[in-house]
C-alpha cells in the first residue's frame, strides 16, 4: 500500500486574486510567497477541468519554514468558472475547513468586523468531554471559505493546545 505525505496544500478558487492574497497574508500572517505568477502557457488548465486557453493567475502563500501546508489561491477566467452555493451561516454537506493555529483571535476579529466578514463563531472557549480546551473561531474568508482557528502562542510554551 501506497504511504501519503503530510498534505502540501490547499488550493482554493477565488474570485480576486489581490483581494484573497491581501486577506491571507494580512489577515492571517500567511506572509510568504513559494509561487506567484501565470498559469496560461502549460496544462494547468486539464488538471483544473478547464478549456484550454483559460487564463489562470495563482499566488502560493506559506507560514515561515518548510514548504508544507501552504495554501494556493487561484483565479480563473476566460472562462471564469461559476461559484458554489453554500448556507453561509452555517457548514455545508461536503465543505472543506481550514484550520491554522494563530496566536491572537480578538486581532483576528476585529480585523473580519472591519472587513465585514461573516463569523460564525467568535472566539470561546472549546469545551471537550466537560473540559475546557482553548480557544477557537470560525468564520469565512472573502470568497465564502470556512476556516476555523485554534489559538496558540507557540512563543509561550511551544506545547499546542492539544499537547497540553
């Protein structure tokens, strides 16, 4: 049997390419570039289910350190594929979740609220088999993306929350 990596990436299809870069980058800290450019001139387009002559601008962002979990944003046109219907306040059968650690969610909060972001849930308390745990957050990112955080510090202690 075949033995997985840890995953590489996560790639999501945004609308605007500057605007999801500058809330993943400012926003979240994502604030390192592995790829940034054209993807118009290869086959790019087979591996997105595309016609050939599409037009896609991508941007690989990354947390400082090995080129893991990084997170691609790519934008497609010509053309410009149709954007899924979600419930937005509230999961979806078959939606994915992102989930970074971050090391202070009230900035996080006030910077959605300043963006007018939808936030599903503000910073609590996760509490697991009675016991509380740490503090998390979910909320969606400009295109409709759910992502939930999980604070942590790793400055403090170095133990994530679910070490300790």
């Amino acid at each position: 049997m075949a033995v997985i990596s840890p995953m590489v990436r996560s790639a999501l299809m945004v609308a605007d390419l500057e605007r999801s870069t500058h809330f993943y980058r400012e926003v979240l800290g994502l604030d390192e570039t592995w790829y940034a450019g054209e993807l118009s001139d290869g086959n790019a387009h087979q591996l997105l289910g595309m016609p050939a002559g599409s037009l896609t601008r991508a941007c690989i962002l990354k947390a400082p350190g090995p080129a893991w979990g990084m997170l691609g944003l790519f934008e497609i046109s010509a053309p410009r594929p149709a954007p899924v219907q979600l419930d937005s306040q509230r999961i979806n059968l078959g939606e994915t979740c992102l989930v970074f650690y971050h090391a202070d969610l009230d900035q996080v909060q006030a910077a959605l609220e300043q963006q007018q972001l939808s936030i599903l849930c503000p910073p609590l308390m996760l509490v697991v088999d009675g016991q509380p745990r740490q503090r998390e957050m979910t909320f969606r990112d400009p295109d409709g993306v759910l992502i939930n955080l999980i604070e942590w510090d790793q400055d403090d202690d170095g133990l994530r929350p679910e070490q300790k």
